[in-house]
C-alpha cells in the first residue's frame, strides 16, 4: 500500500535559470530553515516523468542491485531518514537504487531517482558521511537544478518529446536536452560550482534536522579529493568543487544550536561489510556491458526492476490492462517470503507526541509528525508497503465518524490505483472508544513470477484527541493476511492516543 505523507511514498526531482542562492545567505541564526527552491518552467509532473524516464535508461545500461539486497535496503532506509525533514510541500518521491560499480559516485535524476556506487559505500568511514552524500543528491532535487539547466525556450520541446520516448522513442535524446548524458558506466550531470554549493548548504540543512553532522559531508568531499585529485572518482568531476566544503559549511552551521550528532550504527559497519563482499564493476566494464545490452537482461533476472514512466499528458493510454493496480510504482519488491518479514513475539514500543503502540522488535518505525510506518525492512518499497502499519490522521470532523471515513477510504482509493472496499466498515471498540473497521483490497508492491499479488489493508478509523479522524492501515499480501492477523489486533490493542 502506499504511504501518506511519508518517506515511504513511495516513497517525492528538475526552466528559468536561478541564481544560486550563496552559502551566507543561507545561514541561519537559530534552526535552519530550508530555503524556497524557486519555479522553474518546468512542472512538477514533468520533472517525475523525465526521472522516471531517465531512471529506465539507467536500467538499461548499468547493473542495479535489485530492493531485496541489504545494501540497497540500506541506503532506502537512510533515504528516507532523511526525506522526513523535508517539508511534505517540497518533497518529492524518492528512490535510492544502488549501482555495483567500483568507482565513488553517486547521482540524482529529476523527480526523485537518486543512484549510490557500491564504491561510494566502501570509501564511506562512518553513516554521517554517506548521508552527506545522499543529502547533498537530495538537495539538488530538492533545489530542481536539471529542471534550471534547460533555456526557459526548450522545456516544451524537451516535454512534448517524453510522449514519444514513453511510447517507443529515443530516451536518449530527450535526456541529453537536459544534460543527462550516459558515457563510460555513468551518469553525467551539468552542475555548476553554484549548484554544488547550494546543494551543499541544503544538504546541510538537511543533515542537521535528521541528526547527523553536516561536516562529514564536506569531510567526504575533501577526504576524496586530498586522496584521489581533482581528476580522481567520478564523483569529483560530476560535482564540481565550489571552493573551501569545509570554512563554507564550518560558517554555515555556526549559529546553529549545538545538537548529539549520529556518527556511525552497526547497520552501517554490517552493509560496509557486506558491500566489499559483492562483485563491483569498473566503468569501463559497464560501458562495455552497455553497448552488448546485457545489464537490462541482468537486471530483470536478478529481480532488479526499472521504475515504470507513467503517461505523458495527452498520450494514449495503455490499452487491456487486465488490472488497473497493475502499473507498478518504481521499487516493486520481489521474491519477498513470509519467513523474511516473519514477526518476532517480541514486542517494543513507540512512542510519539500524540501517541504511543507497541509492534514486533524485528520490524522499524519511521516517518514524522504527520504518519508512521512500522514495517519490515525488507518489506518497504519505493512505492509503499507491503507488510506492516501506518499510523495517520486526517482532516475531518470525527464526530461524523461514518462520513470522515468514506472521505478517507475515497482519498486512500485515489491514492492506490486499484484499491476497492472489500467489506463495508463495521463498529470497533479501540481502547475503550468507538471506531470503525474497513476491509480494502488492493495491489501489493510484492511480485511473484513476474506479476503484482493481491493485497488485504485493514482500516481502523477512531476520532483522536483534538476531534481529528486517526486512523491506522494494516498492510499483507492477501494470502498471509490471516497469518499476521494476531499481530495487527495485539498491535491495535496497544495503541494508545494521548
């Protein structure tokens, strides 16, 4: 299912050129505050499509691990500890995929795609500095710097041509409009030494408010130049160095109050170690494998699935679609058994402002303010979930309870393409306090045999304690739904809003 307001959202990329906004104008003399990213002439919905599109072509000539590996669990997971300090209207959808390629590099795509070496794993000392370099991609999505690229004059030229790469023409073409060019097993980008120091100091913002110090980002940064030379990883010429990281950042964070940085966790010091295990590839191999078109071949066997472009304005619609849930968001999971996500009979709680619930000790909750997932590492996709919970509340009047959750099951309905009522809400007591219990079925994330499996959400609505409608989605494929059943009433039970 997906996730509302989340990191999960599936789990939110980039034409009027803006000035860059320079570091010290960015500072700020208490908490910082991300900086308005501007409108450029190309549109949100255009953006996506174009990452999407570019993100297929990246399927095409690279190897990608698929989302079941560790190390791409991994980097999703610290993706989207970061993403939930960006405010929901600035966010985008975004991927983190991971490329099995020796050099230290690591891209974004316009809309949200973002693509981390192996390499850029194993050069990493400690997490803060590999979220420096997830933060820094994010930023210039964040700031849609590819979508400023492009002469205000060519966005419609470079947008009416998505219609015809969806439908069979030359990706290639239209991504080299916008500066994305594929050459010797990499991505290569058109930032300039403005860019990069925007992205820098957003991605320093970024790193603070999720717990992390912003000068292990310029300490990567450095520690790679001072090692390899200007003319070294991939990374350095990609990114083009806009003068001193470290007085620039040093400066940035100064007025900020003084925070207990996360350095380094076991889950880190586990994914370095199973990264220098596995098979990377050099980019002249990846080049090579390229031009015999066998990474595309690769990644479908190994289940890595490129993410699905949807439409372009005005274009034809797929036709015999036997299932409307059937077009995939990007991140499908695969090959995911019931034993993997299995939960444990130990219990540990979460607590929040507004509420606290006890879940198994083997899943991870994560999220903001807004919604909480708990949920199976490995059970999390681009897309959503597809085992777990997602704890929410929306704007409506609980007092009507009835009519707050049809508004609810209609927008949850807009949301995943598909969902329908499986069984007409009934009456529920939660803790003492009358609420509502739904039955959805929908498409899971999950693919078996190459095809998207049936999916049960439970839906629990209940008014919370300022008169909003909480609510909260237990998330199975249809088929081991009644296996994790017990688990969902004992983690409704426990719930407790405050």
């Amino acid at each position: 299912m997906r996730a509302r307001n989340l990191g999960v959202r599936s789990l939110a990329l980039v034409l009027t050129l803006l000035m860059a906004v320079p570091f010290a104008s960015l500072a700020q003399s208490s908490n910082p505050v991300l900086p308005d990213p501007g409108q450029p002439g190309m549109n949100r919905q255009q953006q996506e499509q174009l990452g999407l599109q570019a993100a297929g072509e990246v399927y095409q000539q690279m190897p990608v691990l698929p989302d079941s590996s560790p190390a791409t669990r991994y980097v999703q997971e610290l993706g989207r500890k970061l993403q939930t300090v960006i405010p929901a209207d600035h966010s985008w959808p975004y991927q983190f995929h991971v490329v099995p390629a020796a050099d230290i590099n690591a891209f974004a795509l316009p809309g949200g795609p973002i693509f981390v070496n192996l390499g850029t794993i194993q050069a990493a000392d400690n997490e803060s500095e590999l979220a420096g370099v997830l933060a820094h991609e994010m930023s210039h999505v964040y700031m849609q710097h590819s979508a400023k690229q492009a002469p205000k004059a060519a966005a419609a030229q470079i947008f009416s041509g998505l219609a015809g790469a969806v439908l069979g023409g030359s990706a290639a073409g239209n991504l080299a409009r916008m500066g994305i060019q594929f050459g010797a097993g990499t991505m290569l980008m058109k930032y300039s030494r403005k860019d990069e120091a925007q992205a820098d100091s957003v991605g320093a913002i970024i790193m603070y408010k999720a717990g992390y110090n912003p000068k292990a980002m310029a300490d990567f940064f450095t520690k790679l130049e001072q090692k390899y030379g200007k003319g070294g990883p991939q990374l350095l010429s990609d990114h083009p160095n806009p003068g001193n990281r470290q007085a620039s950042i040093q400066s940035e964070i100064a007025p900020w109050p003084p925070k207990n940085y996360t350095a380094n966790t076991n889950d880190f010091a586990s994914v370095k170690q199973y990264a220098s295990s596995q098979k990377t590839y050099t980019a002249q191999e990846i080049d090579a494998g390229a031009k015999q078109k066998i990474w595309a071949q690769q990644n479908q066997k190994n289940g890595a699935l490129a993410p699905k472009a949807p439409n372009a304005p005005n274009a034809p619609k797929e036709q015999n679609s036997s299932n409307p849930g059937e077009a995939q968001a990007p991140g499908a999971l695969t090959n995911i058994s019931y034993k993997e996500v299995q939960p444990s009979d130990r219990f540990t709680q979460f607590q929040q402002s507004g509420f606290s619930i006890s879940y198994p000790d083997n899943w991870k909750a994560g999220g903001d303010q807004n919604s909480i997932t708990i949920a199976p590492p490995q059970a999390v996709a681009q897309n959503g979930i597809a085992y777990g919970t997602i704890i929410s509340s929306a704007n409506a009047d609980a007092s009507q309870l009835s009519q707050a959750t049809e508004q609810l099951v209609q927008q949850l309905q807009k949301e995943n393409a598909g969902m329908k009522v499986y069984s007409s809400p009934t009456g529920i007591q939660v803790n003492g306090q009358q609420g509502r219990s739904t039955l959805l079925s929908a498409t899971s994330p999950i693919q078996r045999d190459g095809q998207p499996v049936p999916e049960r959400d439970w839906l629990v609505t209940f008014p919370g304690p300022k008169g909003e409608l909480m609510y909260l989605v237990f998330v199975a494929p249809e088929q081991e739904f009644n296996q994790l059943r017990p688990t969902f009433q004992k983690m409704l039970e426990s719930f407790q809003a405050r």
